[in-house]
C-alpha cells in the first residue's frame, strides 16, 4: 500500500489589534446609521407639521385683510346712503319752498299789479287742502280791495261745491259744509287784502267739480267767484 504524507496546517492566531479594529469600524458605522436616521427622521416629523401651519397662518392674515377691507367698504356703503338721502330730502324742501316763494311771488303781483278794471271787492285766490284721512278740507280766500278811495270793506263770506252725487248734479250750499256755529258765514274786515281761512267737509260718494266764493258785503251788493276744484288743490307733500 502507498503510503501518503501527513498533511500539516498551519494555524496562524489572529492579533488583538485587528479584531479590536473590526469592532470598532462596526460601532462608528452603526451610530452613523442611526444618526443619519434620526435626523431624517426628524426632517419627516417636523417639516410637515410646519409648512401646513405657516400656509394656515397666511391664508388667515390674508382672510383678515379682506375682511378689514370688507367692513371699510360698507361703512362708506352706508354713509353714502346716508348722506345721498339727506341730499335728496334737502333737495325736497328746497322745491317745496321754492313752490311757495312762486306762488307768493305770484299772488303779490297779482296783487299790486291786478285787473286795470277790476274795481271794489273780489277774490283774487281760493287754496283748498284735504285733511289727511278725512273727507274735509281747509281753505284759504284771498280778498283784495280795489278801489283806492275805499275806506274799506266788511261783510261775511261763505262758499258752495258743485258736484255729482249718486249720478246726479248736485249743489252743497254752505249749510251743508260748515259747523253749525259758521253757518252765517266767517266774517272779513279791511281795507287792501284779507285772508279768511276756514274748513268744509263733504259727505261720502260726493265728487266735487266747482267751488263758489260769495261775498256778502254790508255795502254794496253780493258777489260770487267761481273756481274749478282741481285747480284750487295744493298738495299736502
């Protein structure tokens, strides 16, 4: 039988140093892992709990503004309502009284100018104005005087209303119009111009058409004036 050599092994013993070193590469990379890790950790838990934040904390401030702007803008929304209905109503009286200027102007040129031949007592206007929610109304009669060499006049006036009533002309004498304690008629007094004010009242479903002014003088004979109804309304704005 062949005979084989004995194999040798050669057994050579690591040192301390080169195991000790292994440990130590093992160590550092694992902290490093771990620090890479915590800190990418933290990038992901704290990055999106504070973009939302600061895109929430914009979208406020900028909620806010408008807003703010909102509220200015009503406020001058409301001023300006107030002050254009201010104007409006100013503009209202300024009519009004320049309405009544007019006719002031009017009724003294009527006045001092009148009829070159007119003469003695007359009626130079008649204003009728419906009492609100009733059927009355109160009147005005302007009485001038004429004649220069007049010392002036006395008497009593009184008026009538024609109208339709229930279809059929009818005449409202100025018993049926007055309180009872006028029914001799309101009495006048002067010597260039007068103004007897008074009221009537006309009963229900009487459409009235004309109105009649007479005078009754205590010198001179009696005289009627005769105005359309419409044209004697003045307005109650």
């Amino acid at each position: 039988m062949p005979v084989h050599p004995i194999p040798r092994h050669i057994v050579r013993p690591s040192t301390p140093f080169q195991s000790r070193g292994w440990w130590l590469v093992i160590i550092v990379l694992w902290l490093l892992s771990l620090a890479l890790a915590w800190n990418l950790g933290g990038r992901w838990t704290q990055q999106p709990a504070t973009a939302p934040n600061s895109a929430k904390q914009s979208t406020y401030r900028a909620m806010q503004k408008l807003q703010q702007q909102l509220a200015i803008l009503q406020q001058a929304q409301r001023v300006n309502q107030i002050a254009v209905k201010s104007l409006r109503n100013t503009l209202v009286e300024r009519d009004g009284e320049i309405e009544n200027l007019r006719s002031d102007v009017a009724f003294y040129a009527r006045l001092v100018g009148g009829d070159a031949h007119r003469t003695g007592l007359g009626v130079l206007a008649l204003r009728l104005q419906p009492l609100e929610k009733t059927a009355g109304y109160t009147f005005t009669v302007t009485l001038t005087q004429a004649a220069k060499r007049d010392p002036g006049s006395r008497g009593r006036l009184s008026l009538s209303v024609e109208g339709i009533q229930a279809g059929k002309p009818v005449v409202l004498d100025w018993a049926h119009l007055a309180p009872s304690e006028q029914r001799k008629g309101l009495p006048f007094a002067f010597k260039y111009f007068q103004q007897v004010r008074g009221m009537l009242v006309l009963p229900p479903g009487f459409v009235p058409s004309r109105v009649r002014v007479r005078l009754v003088p205590k010198r001179g004979k009696p005289s009627e004036w005769a105005f359309a109804w419409a044209k004697t309304l003045v307005s109650t704005r």
